[in-house]
C-alpha cells in the first residue's frame, strides 16, 4: 500500500504536530499546507458525526489547490461527553476546568479524516473512550 502512495504529493491538511508526527511514523514525505475551512455545523450534524463532517468540510478548503497528483488528508478531532461536544479550551484556566469536569466520567474522542485525491473522496471516523480518574 505505502508504494501506491509515492505516485502521489502527500498534502497534510493541518498544522496539527501530532498529525505530522503519525504521517513520519509511516515513513512518508508530505508537505504541510494547513488552509482556513468553514467550520460552520449545519443543526442536522450531531454528535459523532461532527468530526467527519469538519474533515470534509476542511478537505472542501482544498478545491482549488489539489491536482490529479495530490493526495489530501485532512482530519478533525473532537470531545464528546453524554453526545454533547465539549469545545476546545481556548486557555489553561478552561483546560483545568474541562480536566475537573472529566473527572471520574468516561468521554468518547472522536477523530474524523477525510483521505481525498482530486476525484475521490474517503470519510471515516474512529471512537476512543476514555476513563478519567478521578483528579484531586
């Protein structure tokens, strides 16, 4: 499979250096080109579902810069509690908060990727729950 992937220029679609860093880990060359996307949330679009749907989303950003040899993989990451998304923190003040009402909850993350050439598009989503402790 990594051999079909040398036939295209591998596009990260994010600035994200955890995202860099599992692209390394297979050992292939990607460029970085993180674009702006419109992260709007139509009402319909709930809870697991979110994350796909913004990795669509930021793959549509790419329209007008991807050619037939570009491989586009742009992906979204969220937190849900109860089917209810929890934001990201903006600072470390709501980061404490956000760790304190975990505490002792289990929560799903969900990270959705888009793989796209100029063509064709492959979506999927992957679930982790996660067991907090409860923090002191």
């Amino acid at each position: 499979m990594l051999d079909n992937l040398k036939k295209y220029r591998i596009i990260l679609g994010s600035n994200s250096p955890r995202r860099q860093e599992l692209l390394k880990g297979i050992r292939v060359d990607f460029e970085v080109i993180p674009i702006d996307a419109d992260e709007h949330l139509p009402a319909h679009i709930q809870g697991i579902e979110v994350a796909g749907y913004l990795a669509e989303r930021k793959a549509d950003s790419y329209k007008y810069i991807i050619t037939e040899q570009d491989l586009l993989i742009t992906a979204d990451t969220i937190v849900l509690y109860e089917n209810r998304i929890l934001g990201k923190p903006h600072n470390k003040q709501e980061a404490t908060e956000m760790l304190h009402f975990l505490s002792g909850k289990t929560h799903q993350v969900v990270t959705g990727v888009c793989i796209s050439t100029i063509n064709r598009r492959h979506i999927f989503h992957t679930v982790t729950e996660v067991k907090f402790s409860n923090l002191t």
